[in-house]
C-alpha cells in the first residue's frame, strides 16, 4: 500500500432510514470513530455487524477538476463588472 492509499477495517453498526428515505449504514472504526453511508456502497449481503474493509485511495486527477471548477465559480461570483 503506498502513501495515497489507506485501509481499514469497519463494523456496520445500524442500518437505517435517513430523513429523506435514504437507507444508510452507520460504521465504527476501531478507534470509535463513525461514518455514515448510502447502504448502496457497501457489498451486497453485508448486515449489523458484519466487519467490512474499506479502502479510501487520493484520486488527484478528479482533486485538481474539483479545484479548477471552483477556481471557476469563484472568478465568475466574485470578479464579474459590477454596474457603476
């Protein structure tokens, strides 16, 4: 695994219905920590807990779009001629 990448492993702690009728999968880390996500993302068949690895990769290509399209709105928000 290099430097961009990381790994780790997750418990599906609940499975629910979010406010807008979206089910989601709430998951804690070893550590304690929580993330909440579309049940869609996880594999099929995955339950309460059920131990998941989960990896998260940098995808700087996609980073860098992201970055240009906000440098973009911003220049046309904010620099565009103002009536006098």
């Amino acid at each position: 695994m290099n430097a961009a990448e990381s790994e780790t492993r997750l418990t599906i702690d609940e499975i629910s219905v979010d406010r807008d009728g979206r089910k989601i999968a709430t998951l804690v880390a070893a550590d304690g920590g929580i993330a909440t996500i579309p049940l869609a993302l996880l594999p099929e068949g995955a339950r309460i807990n059920h131990v998941i690895v989960a990896s998260f990769l940098l995808d700087p290509d996609s980073s860098r779009e992201r970055a240009r399209r906000v440098r973009s709105l911003q220049h046309r928000l904010f620099n565009r001629d103002r009536p006098s």
